[in-house]
C-alpha cells in the first residue's frame, strides 16, 4: 500500500461544502481586511485555546514577533530558544530587534532543556521562547521558574496540553501559526498571538496594523501583518474539528507506538502531565537514510524535520556557543517523521507501521 506523507487535498474535500459556504459569505460581504470574520475567529481560537485574546496576524513567523513586541522586548535583548527548532523561530525573534540566544534541548522530549536554558541567562536575557516541538508540550513550569518572561511557540502544538492547560495559556503570550500543514490550518500563511494579558493583546492589535489605534492616528511604530477575512472564514470552519483531529492523530500516533515500541526506533516520549498534540509523529533512526529509502522502496512517504540545527545553517553560524548543542546536533542527524494525520486510514497508518518495523 502506497501510504502519502500528507495530503491536504483529503482535507479540503471532506470540508468542501462548508469552506465553499464560507468562501461565498466573505465575497459577498465586502470586507476583507480585518472584518467580522476576523473578530469572529479570534474570539473562538482564544476560547479553544483557554485564553482570554487571540490577535489574528499574517501568519506564525509575525505572531512570534509581535508576541515578543507586545510583551515589551526591546531592541539589543536576549531570547533564549531551541538550537533544533525551525528558522522561522528565529527570523521572528530577530524581526523584533532581540538577539536569539541558542540552548539546548532535552533529549527524551526534542523541547528546551531548562538547566542548559539557565547557564545561558544574561542580564541581557529578556524572555525565552520555548517550542512545543512536534506538538510536545516544553516543561513550561521549570522554565517559569527561571522568574524571566515566557513567550510560547505553539506553531506545531495545537491542541497539546499541559497539566490539563492548553498550551498558549501559560506563558506572558504565545504565537500560534496558521501555515496549511498544522493541525489547524488556512489555506495560506496565517498567524494569531494568544494572551491573558489586556495590555498585550491591546499592543498586538497595534502593531499588527501599523500602530494604528484610530483612522491615520499611529501612537506605535507597528507592521503591516493582519490576518485577513477569508483566512479567519476557513479557520472559522475548520476550528470545531481540532479537538476531534488531536484526538484522531492522538489514536493513530498508538498505532506506531504498539508497532515500534520493541524496535530499535526511539518513539515519541509519553510524559505525565503532558498531552501531545502529534502534529508530527518523529522517530530517531540509526540508519536514517536507509531507513527512509527503505520506506520509499515500499511506497511510505517521510520527511524530516530538521535535518541541520539553527546553528550549523550558514546564514546562522553566530549563533553557534562553546561546545555547541551535542544533543539538538545528534537529534538533528537521527529524525524522521512519519505518515501522521487525521485523513490517513487505519489500513494506511498499519501499513507504515509494519513497514517501519521490518526495518
């Protein structure tokens, strides 16, 4: 059986008729720059995501920067945040002004190591940013400890939990994105900063829309990232099926978890107090390129996320730090991410399952 890494066709099609409703409603309506429609979803996310704001921007690489913005960093200031994460974490921190600060990640969850996270606080050091990597929840509680500022990338952990809170609940603000491959996502670049905070939420939706508080009246220097109407309308329709897709993802993800548990593959850890969202389901792999032609040979789409920590990217050689980040650097050489969604079948989920196990 040919089993496709992901197919965001199968999603459209099994939502067709409610997006083409809401497609039409936007049309007809006229506004399309933050609209009702906008209003409407930012007021449903922020409820789903046990917040009491969710600010729509232009997508998750602006929601990192304005959360970091409107949680008042400033020019020249540290963020500390995962060597093994994505670049557009840091292209977000850097946009703000910030300078990232590399740490290193725990080696059973792939997510911010708070020891290593506090050998590298300086009285520069203004926030931290840790990253719900995969969909695992980072160990937020021992990095609030620290007493510096927490800013949550939850681009990947729509629906993970942690404690029973969801996560962009917890920390001074959260960025969430949109991108069309998450567990929630547009049909395009789309983003949203999540907040307790009234103050933050209220610097969000200013610097979202050039520091614009009335008609052509800027009281902040802003950015031009606004999430627009029929974004907000395709999110509106799909967000009532998170909570049903983590829990499909959630069932499927135990699949491999039965199949591989015995084999040499190290699967996603299983921590108490933490809900994973399995926005991706990663494996380590010896012999990743074997493993992964293996797969190939028999039909099983994989991909890897990422094959080169932040600091070994040539555009980002100055973040590298003395003794470099041994564990991010052996993940990075060792991930492989497979077939996990909530429109593969059982029959297809098995079929990669006994297919990774063979080997």
């Amino acid at each position: 059986m040919k089993v496709p890494y992901l197919d965001l066709a199968r999603e459209t099609a099994a939502l067709r008729p409610e997006l083409d409703a809401a497609l039409a409603r936007v049309l007809e309506s006229g506004a399309y720059i933050l609209s009702d429609e906008v209003a409407s979803f930012e007021a449903a996310f922020a409820a789903a995501s046990g917040a009491q704001h969710a600010v729509g921007v232009a997508s998750g690489t602006d929601a990192i920067t304005i959360a970091l913005l409107a949680a008042s960093i400033e020019p020249d200031d540290e963020v500390i945040t995962a060597a093994n994460t994505c670049v557009p974490t840091i292209v977000g921190i850097e946009r703000a002004g910030a300078k990232a600060v590399l740490a290193d990640v725990d080696p059973t969850t792939y997510t911010l190591d708070p020891a290593d996270v506090e050998r590298r606080v300086t009285p520069r050091t203004k926030a931290i940013l840790p990253v719900h990597l995969y969909g695992q929840p980072a160990d937020l509680g021992r990095l609030l400890e620290l007493g510096i500022p927490v800013v949550e990338d939850c681009a990947q952990a729509h629906g993970a939990s942690l404690d029973g809170r969801p996560v962009g609940s917890i920390g001074v603000a959260a960025a969430f994105s949109f991108y069309p491959t998450k567990n929630l996502g547009a049909l395009g670049d789309a983003g949203a900063v999540v907040t307790q905070s009234a103050d933050v939420a209220e610097r969000a939706r200013l610097l979202r829309n050039y520091g614009e508080r009335e008609r052509f009246e800027h009281v902040l220097r802003g950015l031009n990232s606004r999430l627009d109407a029929i974004q907000a309308a395709v999110l509106g329709v799909k967000l009532p099926t998170l909570r049903p897709a983590v829990e499909r993802r959630r069932a499927l993800a135990a699949v491999y978890d039965d199949a591989l548990g015995e084999t040499s593959l190290v699967v996603p850890a299983t921590i108490s107090g933490r809900e994973h969202s399995y926005h991706l389901y990663v494996v380590q792999a010896d012999d990743r390129d074997g493993f992964r032609a293996a797969l190939a040979d028999v039909g099983i789409g994989t991909a890897v996320h990422y094959p080169t920590p932040i600091h070994r990217q040539a555009a980002y050689r100055d973040l590298d730090a003395p003794g470099g980040f041994p564990v991010a650097e052996a993940l990075c050489e060792r991930v492989v991410s497979l077939p996990l969604s909530e429109t593969h079948t059982d029959e297809e989920i098995r079929a990669a399952a006994r297919a990774a196990a063979s080997f």
